[in-house]
C-alpha cells in the first residue's frame, strides 16, 4: 500500500512513491539495528557527538525545504514550523555536549574493603546503552518530537540505534528529516542500521513486538498509546515502554491573581489554549476561576480573544474528527454553559471552544467528559467561590503534565496550590502558561499516568537519555579490560562517585 | 483465618494469634498511609535519616529474639540470621547517610535567560517522594529482604510510607521486626501510619490494587512476581511494579582458567550452588565447562563437594515442592545426565541435584526446562568443546541478574565473555561467585527480563531509592515558596547542577 500525504490546507491527497512497511520488513531493519548495536555503542563517546552534532548541521542545511514539507503536511505555518526546526538541531546539539561531558555514564567505583557487612569485592558501576529503541513519532510536531526529535536524540545520545516509525500525518517530512539524519550518521562513520525509518500501522504493532527491539519511546493520544504498551507487556520478554499520552494540564487562577490581573491572564489564557491548535500535550484544558466580578472580567477576556481569532486548521482529519466528538461530548452535559461554541467543522478546519461549569458540578460524577485532555482549541472553566471548593475541584482531575498557578502578591493559596502541584503533575509553574517546554538541564516532561507511562522518566530534556540506559556493575575486572568510564586513571575525566564521595579526575 | 507459622526443621505448625488482614482492612490501611504522605515527606532530612538509624538501633535492641524467631521459621541457621540481620541494619544506616547527603533529591537549577530556542523561563528541578510504596518481603531472606530490608529501607529513605506484605514463611519473625521499625518511627516523630504490616495472599492483591498505592517493589518467584506485575498493569491508573523475579545466573570457565584451577574452582561453585541451600536469587545455576580433562577434573570436584554436604532443609513445604517438580523435569530429559541425583525428598528436606548436558543440546529446542531458574541446590553443567559452540550456549540463556566468568592468565576468552556478559546481566563478575551481593554505592542488583521487571533499577544498594522518586521541575517559581534543595541559597548544602554545571554550594 503507498504512503499518502495530505494537505490538511487544502484536503489534497496524494500518494508518495514509497509503501507502507511490511512485518517482515520491520522485522529485518530491527534485526539489522540489533546487528549494529554493539558497533555504535562502543564508538568513542566523541564520535557519537560529532555525528549528533553532523545530523544537526544536515537537517540546517535543509532547512528551507524541510519547513516547506512540513508546512505542506502539518498548516502549521512556516514561522512556527523553522522555530521548531531550530528547537530540533539545538537538542541534537545539546545532547552532543551531554554525550561529552559524560555523567550521564554516572560512574562510581568501590574499591575493596571492609565492611560492617564482612569484606566486598571490588564494585563499580555505570550506565550502558539498553539496545535497540523504537521511536513514534507525534503527529504535532513534525520535527522536534518526529523522525529527528527528543526520542531519537536522546536514544542516540545513550548509544542506541534507533528504528523509528514516521507519522502518517508527515510522511514526506519523515522522509527527508530522516535523509538528512542518516548523511550525518554515515558522515560520521556511525554503522549503517543506526538510525532506521519505517511507515504504517502494522509497521507500528510489528515494531513494539520485535524480539529485536529493547526499549519504545512513544507521543501520542492516551488511547494509541495504552494500547501499545498493553503489547509491550504482553510480549513473552516484556521491555520498557515510554508513552507521553494525554494531559489535562489544570491552570487555577487564585481571587488574588484574578483582582490584580483579570484581563491580562485571560488573554493569555487564550493565546496559550489556541497555540498550534490547541495541538499541544501542554494545552491548559483546564481554567480554574473564582466566581464575582474579577473572575467573569477574566473569563470574559478568553472569550473575546478566542472570538477574534477565527478558524484553525487542524492536523490531520483525524484530529479534527476526534476533537469534533470531544467537543460534543463536553456540551451534552446538561450543567455545562457553552461561552464560545460555534459549531463549525469542516473537514480539517475548526474553531475554538470554551464550556463553563461550576465547581461542585465538575468534581461530581457526571462531568468525566470534561477531565479528560481535548486536543485541539477546547477549554473548560471551572468556576469555584471557597478554597474547599477550588481544592476538591482541583483534587477531581486527572494527573498531569503541568500545573499551573497564578497568584498575587502575598497571596495564601500560592504555597497550598504548590503543594498540591508538585503531587498532581511533573512541572508546576507560577504565573506562566504551560505551553513552551524549554530544552534544558532542568526540564520535567512527564507525569503521573495517564499524563504517561511512566512519571519517572521525562521526554524533554537531558534527563530524557536516562530511559534507554541500564545499569551494569563489573566485579573484581581487572582494570585493562574494564570500560574506560571506570578505570582507576579515569581516562575520560568523568565526574565519578569513588568511594561513596563524588569527585572529578 | 488466623496466620500459620511452619517450623520447616520439625513440620511443625501452629496457629498464631492474629489474623490474615481483610481487603476491606487493608484499604483502610492503605488510606492511612496515604493521608500521612505529605506529612511524613516534609519532616526534614535529618529527622527522616534518625528515623531510620533508630529502627536500626531497635533491630539491634531485639537481635536475640529476631534470630531466634526467624531460625525457627526458616531453618537458615543462627550464624547465617545473625550475619543478614548485621546487613540489615548496616542497610538502614547506610540509607540514613544517604538521606543526609541529599544527592539522591539530583536538585538541578537553570536560571532565566537566553536560548537558541529563545529566552527560557527560571527551570529548577528535583525528585520527590512517589508516595505510597508496597513492599513484598520475600521467603529467603527474613530480614534483608524482607519487613526491614531494602525495598523497606530505601523506599522510607525516599520519603515514602510502607505498607508491607509479610511473606507467610516467616509470619512472626515479619510481627517481630515490624514492631522494631514502628518504635523506630515513633521515636523519631514521624507520623502513625509511616510502617505498615498486612498478611496473607488476598491481602497482597488488594495491596497491588489500592487506589492508595502509588509503587510496588517485590521480591519472589516469576510465576508470582508476573501475576501481580499484570495487575498493577490492569489497573484503571497503573503503577510502577518493581520485581526482582527469577535469575539463572550463568558461570563460565574458560578452557584455561579449568586448566590453572578446577579443583579450587568446582569446589567454589558447590559451595555457592548451596549457600542457604541454593535459596538465593544470585544461586549459580548454569556451569559452562571445557569437556576435556580439566574439565572432567572441575566437574568431579562439584561433585565430590555436593555428595559431602549431605541434606538440607528448605525454607517451606511450597519452596521443596517446586524444587522436586523443577528437578523432575530436568532429570526427565533425554539427553541429561545426572551426576548427583537422590531423589530422597521428605516434606521440607532435600538434597543437592546436578545434571549434565552437552552445549549443542542446551541450544536445542529442547532443553527448556534447564534454562529455567531452579530455585534450591541445583545446577546444571554445560559442556563445550569450541568457543563458538559457548558462545551460541551462552546465547541461548534467559537473561540475568548476574553473569560470571572465571578466567586465567593472558585469557583470550576474557574480553567477549565480559562483553556478552554484561549485554545478558546486571552485574559481571570476574572469578568471583555471584551469591554473596554487597550493600554499597556501585552495586546493581538487577537485570533485563525475567530476572526483574525493570532492568533499569536495582533493588540493593544506594541507587535502589530512584526506584521510588519522581522528578518535579518548578518554573519560575520565588525562592521563598521553593523546596530547601533547590532554593539559590542552598541551606542543604547540596552537590547540584547549576545552569549545566556540577558544583557545591
């Protein structure tokens, strides 16, 4: 079966000159990927970066017509889609430093001794690359959660090869991303297999079932993914299975906040929910508003913002179906007042909405279809008029990505509301929208299910390499045939735990 | 039904005066815990590492009694009981330094500023307490892996309340070392409610299931350890299952180290192919020997020292069972041998089996049943006559918790066995036996599927915390409401990253 690309612009179709990938296939490219592992993963840990570094400066060098590719298959425009590509090679780049620099190794040695427990062996430990990784591409992010995003980087980075299953929603930009990543990985004499591409949903079921592959990274919808991962534990050897699904992303404006700042929080508020779409796991869904003056000023402000921005074009069809049923499913709801509710959907194009819905309503049992994440330009405002209401609402909702806060000046709810955070989402955020998830040290992208699979693990991010390394002690090996991160003489100059105290050199 | 403790040395029963705990109990225990999560989180990190050093202290007050009740109720032996609970409370104590030393909280901060993706927001992250963790205790180890052991001890070092489900082997040693923990958290402030103590089989199931319940670790056989790992998967919001399970634990001499040392070696082996009466996760029970005469020599050696040893008494009726089952069908294939075989097993008492097989006929279809953990004093010989025919043996094993290698001077077998040893395990030890597992800063104490459920974590040593912490990033959020470890005064003194860079202070 050929691979089609849409123009969700324009509704055009057409079919591109490759197939969808056989099970056979798959099975071949990931026992070729298995084939290579060993040789990627005992490259010096500088070649592994330079070829990180080489993918970025291919992918640079595409740039105009990779933004064009994307801009074709996604409508997401060209100014959004070349900051992405940006975000992209700055995190192939980021991880060549990671890679570099090397504590991601986390290197520690105990040498023999005594103990309170008798003697012990010599002991030391470090990180090593968990095998072949599955990457699946979203369908929001053709770039920097695709074929060259954060899983990928982050795979490669920990000396992974990676066999990655492109959306159907981008297929001609997962074909040139992954080009432009395979010349870097060639470049820098990485084996051939290290990074793999392969199309279609059998591809996908193939893939997550391959005794070849040893770990998934996944982004995508609560239902796609749940069923993935039932398969990776289903398989006679189950492996780790990382899915960023769906999150709510509660936003609760306190009386204080709301007093000081009603219409500025509102139309940020609308700016953030309608960024890209709404198409963002980070989408505020949710609005937590007192009730009187200030909180309707607010309100009043997301809905006269949402207003003047007219239609959106959406993803994919599927995209724009699901978000139509959410949607209608949100305003059958007999307690709920619909503030902005045009009706309008015409294939891929779409307007905003915005319900209401006061706060014993929607922590009671009728209000399910209102906790759950809506992709697309949907929000729900919840209306609170006491701190108990506002906490059990709060309490109500699914567990998250973020949590957001807006407080004022020496205001009471801010340290409770934190607290309260820190329990429910991965990334707590003060007088800040959710939306933008900055590459860094400190970065959290990730939360308790179903905001994904697994809330230790984060897909943004450094941290993010830790999902595909597993780590190994070596007892009593003789230094000459012991990994360099753990040789006495420390010939990569790693920041190592010796003895039980952490120390360079 | 009232819980039965079993004498396995006599077969004696008899019935204690306590009862299996309800689900409905259990709930209300689970409830209980959860409600003090917070609290216990917040007391402060010299309170929680006091905390710990007193359950240690009060382990130490009672160790007559422990050892007496626990040798009663598993026949381990007082030496033996008496040296488990030394690591125990080294174990507490151990995780007590590690609490005040903070470098587990992994507090990381990136102040505001600029970026290729544009200026990015005040990011500062760290791990928090999961919340409420489930403990398994396991039938072989009475107190390092069971009510006060690892699982126990790192996850109360985490900041996390316990609720532990006694192993039935060993119900009143599990009352005794509980009522040691719970004065050990009284006196030190922490909340009622911070240790917890369920029995019996129903009640481990509603454990897993617990809405209350955030984290299970789990110490036990793979038909269980699955079984409730597919629960916790089952469940409506799934949590992380942290199962130590079975571990074949692969030996390999090479031709020249059987030249240099059978004897020594063979007799070696015998001793940790025995040590507890084979009732260790770590048991060796795959020996890969040169056929040839220092092989044969190696061999002769295992067997004169088990046919010495005479016969041991097994943990339980259920445990003897499985290891008469498991050694029938080993013995019932065609192409085994067995060098030591009586088949004299009475209730709880047994002696040492070893079976024999060529290596092609290992890495045939079928031999399943001896690549199979067999839990007791069992093991079985591989024979090998090339470096290809071992490797395609070694191969052909489940993967492990350990992979040993014994080898000589100027070894050519050295290297790739190493290599192949630590893609099949968590831990690779030269000339060393891997029974006997160090509490320590570089000790890994798991491995890829089936001898754990995450090979990613470890259920011994300081790193086996992670496995109960969760990463929290905090945006932009003033220094006055932050968490200790990431405020920029750094009142805890901790080793942290600031803005990419390691430092103190």
């Amino acid at each position: 079966m050929a691979v089609i690309s849409t123009n969700p612009a324009t509704g055009v179709t057409r079919e591109l000159e490759f197939e969808e990938t056989s099970e056979a296939q798959v099975t071949e490219v990931c026992r070729s990927a298995a084939e290579v592992a060993g040789e990627f993963s005992s490259l010096p840990l500088e070649r592994r970066a330079q070829m990180l570094n080489n993918m970025a400066n291919e992918l640079d060098a595409d740039a105009t017509t990779l933004v064009s590719n994307a801009d074709e298959e996604t409508a997401l425009g060209q100014a959004r889609l070349q900051g992405e590509l940006r975000r992209t090679t700055f995190q192939l780049r980021f991880f060549a430093d990671v890679v570099t620099e090397g504590t991601f190794l986390n290197a520690s040695i105990d040498h023999a001794g005594d103990s309170p427990m008798g003697p012990l062996p010599d002991l030391r430990r470090m990180k090593i690359p968990i095998g072949v990784v599955g990457v699946f591409g979203s369908s929001n992010f053709p770039f920097a959660f695709s074929v060259p995003g954060g899983d990928t980087a982050s795979a490669l980075a920990a000396g992974c090869p990676v066999v990655i299953k492109a959306h159907p929603a981008h297929p001609t930009t997962s074909a040139a991303t992954f080009q432009a990543l395979e010349r870097g990985a060639l470049k820098s004499g990485a084996p051939k297999g290290t990074v793999n591409l392969v199309y279609g949903m059998a591809a996908g079921i193939a893939l997550v079932e391959s005794n070849y592959v040893d770990a998934i990274g996944f982004t995508g919808s609560v239902a796609a993914g749940r069923s993935l991962w039932q398969r990776a534990n289903a398989r006679t050897t189950p492996i780790p299975f990382y899915g960023e699904l769906g999150s709510a992303n509660p936003l609760v404006v306190t009386e204080v906040a709301a007093k000081e700042r009603a219409v500025e929080i509102g139309t940020g508020f609308a700016g953030s929910m309608t960024l890209g779409a709404g198409q963002f796991c980070t989408k505020p869904g949710l609005l937590f508003v007192p009730t009187g003056v200030a909180g309707d000023e607010l309100v009043e402000a997301v809905v006269e913002t949402l207003r003047s921005r007219g239609t959106f074009v959406m993803l994919s069809e599927g995209v724009a179906n699901s978000f139509h049923l959410n949607t209608q499913s949100m305003r059958s709801s007999k307690m709920v007042r619909a503030l902005v509710d045009d009706e309008m959907q015409e294939r891929f194009l779409t307007s905003a909405h915005l319900f209401e819905i006061g706060a014993d309503d929607f922590s009671g049992p009728d209000a399910d279809a209102l906790h759950q994440e809506c992709f697309g330009p949907a929000a729900v405002v919840i209306r609170y008029s006491s701190k108990e209401q506002l906490r059990t609402a709060v309490l109500s909702t699914e567990k998250s990505l973020t949590f957001s806060v807006f407080c004022g000046e020496n205001d009471s709810d801010e340290e409770w509301l934190l607290h309260v955070g820190a329990q429910r989402a991965g990334r707590v955020i003060v007088n800040g929208f959710p939306t933008g998830v900055g590459v860094s040290w400190s970065m959290q992208h990730g939360g308790p299910w179903p905001s994904t699979t697994s809330s230790s693990a984060t897909s943004v991010g450094t941290a993010s390499i830790e999902r595909w390394l597993r780590p190994v002690t070596f007892q009593s090996v003789p230094e000459r045939v012991l990994p360099l991160a753990l040789r006495d003489t420390n010939p990569l100059g790693l920041l190592r735990r010796v003895d039980g105290v952490q120390a360079f050199g």
